[in-house]
C-alpha cells in the first residue's frame, strides 16, 4: 500500500474501503506486524450461513491472526449498527488492539461520531415495513431526516421509517441527541482505502468468479430452502442472483453479470460516503 504511515503497535487502527479493495488483506498485514484482533465492520460478513459469498477471511486466514463478529449471527436476525456497536465494546477494551475493517460506512460512524439510542422497533411494525415499497417508505418519512439519507438506499429509508413510527419521533431527532462516540477518531490510526476506478471494477469481476470456484454456489444452494428476501442476510450481494439461478429462473452467466453490477454499484456508493464522511482519515492507495 502506498501512503501507509507507521502504524504504533499500541493504537487501534480503523481501514474503511469498497469491496474488492484489499482490506482484509491489509488489516492481517498489520496485525502480523504489530499484533491485534481483526474485527469485522462489514454488515453482510456477520452473518453465519455466508462466508464465500461475502469474501469472509478465509480460515487459513483466521488461523494466522485473532479475528472477531465475524459470522457470529444467525441468519433469521436482523442485525443493525446498534447491534454492532454493542458487541464491539467489550473487544475495545481487551487485551489485544483492535484492528476494525469492512466497508459499511454507518459502523464507522457509529463508531467514531456516536449513536443515538433508540427504542427497538416491534417485529409486527418491521414486518409491515418489509412489505412496503421505496416509494411509500420515502412518503412516509419526514422530509428533515430524508434530507440526509441516500434515498437510494431501501435499509436505511426503511430505518427512518420504523423509528418515525415506532416512537413518534423523527430519527434525525434522535440523531441529534447522539452521545459522545465509543472511539473518537483522533484516537485511532483511521486509513481509508482509494482504488483507481478501472482497478476496483477488474478486481470486482474477477473476485466473483474466485467465488463461484470456491463454491459460492453451493453456500448459496444450501440456504435456498430459507431463502427470504426480507431478511437482511438474503440481501448481499450474488446472494439473489444465484439464487435464481438455482431455482432455474436465470442462467448462470446472467447471475453473474448482474451480481457483478450491483457489485460495481455499491462500491461506487461506499467510494461516495468515504468521500464525503472521511475526508480527514489517512487516504491509502493500492501498490499497482
């Protein structure tokens, strides 16, 4: 990696990034060197039924240094950053510096700017929020709060939702009532990882074919009896697309192709939230 700076064995280090772009192999790098657990802030490795699909370290990987909340939830659970944040606050404290990488933005920022605390939303009202569409999600959502969401993005509409409609109070109301984050970023070695556009988009493809060699689709296919589409676990990414192949709606080029795009999609939106929400983390470029 170019740009990377010396990295003090005693200060925990964050590495944020699109996918494909070489963190996990980053993160290992450093906690060889230095010493460290490894702890995911990916949304979609916590999930215990996915671990080639999601490019979850591999365990020859795991065996090579202490990793941790990956693949530590059940499938049926809908897991949020509050979650994340409270299993990640006891290995703040432990005996081993924390090395936290993945690539969902909102860990990071619950991490680093802190979080509201906010009731749980009833299992009926997140049901019936499940069968609603984008549109009638952004409808329903005050236009305060909307105003700082990607309204692209159906998780984090359908959040705002259920909290406006939980507790009668807009989530950007809870938001501003955040308390002081569990680790500032000042206190940390915070790296963030650009990648040449063309160089992410050529790893992309070529990774999801790693994928399906290393038997993605037969992860896949051991889940397809369970497979709902309302559970957050059934929404990474290849994880639909293949699928629909295996229950004969597709072929398996076609799932590729589109797994690929909305591979390439979301990076893009990572690229965009690291932009605009890290801009004072030590930017760090791949050795091409």
């Amino acid at each position: 990696m170019r740009n990377l700076p010396e990295i003090p064995a005693d200060r925990p280090v964050l590495i944020a990034g699109p996918t494909a772009s070489g963190k996990s192999a980053l993160a290992l790098e450093i906690a060889e060197r230095g010493g460290g657990v490894i702890i995911n802030a990916d949304a979609s490795q916590v999930y215990d039924c996915w671990r080639v699909i999601t490019a979850r370290p591999a365990p020859a990987d795991e065996a090579r240094a202490a990793h941790a909340l990956y693949g530590h939830v059940p499938w049926t659970v809908s897991y949020s950053a509050g979650d994340w944040l409270r299993d990640l606050t006891p290995l703040l404290g432990g005996p081993q510096r924390p090395i936290i990488v993945g690539g969902t933005g909102l860990y990071f920022s619950a991490l680093t700017r802190g979080m509201a605390v906010i009731p749980p939303v009833p299992p009926a009202l997140r049901a019936r929020a499940d069968s609603m569409s984008l549109a009638d999600l952004l409808d329903a959502v005050d236009a305060r709060t909307l105003s700082g969401l990607d309204r692209q993005n159906r998780a984090r509409v359908q959040r705002a939702f259920e909290v406006l409609t939980a507790t009668g109070r807009p989530l950007a109301d809870w938001q501003a009532d955040t308390p002081p984050p569990l680790l500032p970023v000042d206190r940390t070695v915070p790296l963030v990882l650009q990648t040449p556009r063309d160089w992410l988009l050529d790893r992309i493809e070529r990774r999801f074919d790693q994928m399906l060699d290393q038997g993605a689709l037969t992860e896949v296919g051991t889940m397809l009896d369970r497979f709902n589409p309302a559970l957050p676990a059934f929404k990474a990414i290849g994880v639909p697309e293949l699928a629909a192949y295996l229950r004969g709606e597709i072929d398996l080029e076609t799932a590729r192709r589109r797994a690929t795009i909305a591979t390439r999609q979301f990076a893009k939106r990572q690229r965009t939230w690291f932009r605009s929400k890290m801009q004072d983390w030590i930017q760090v470029q791949p050795s091409i």
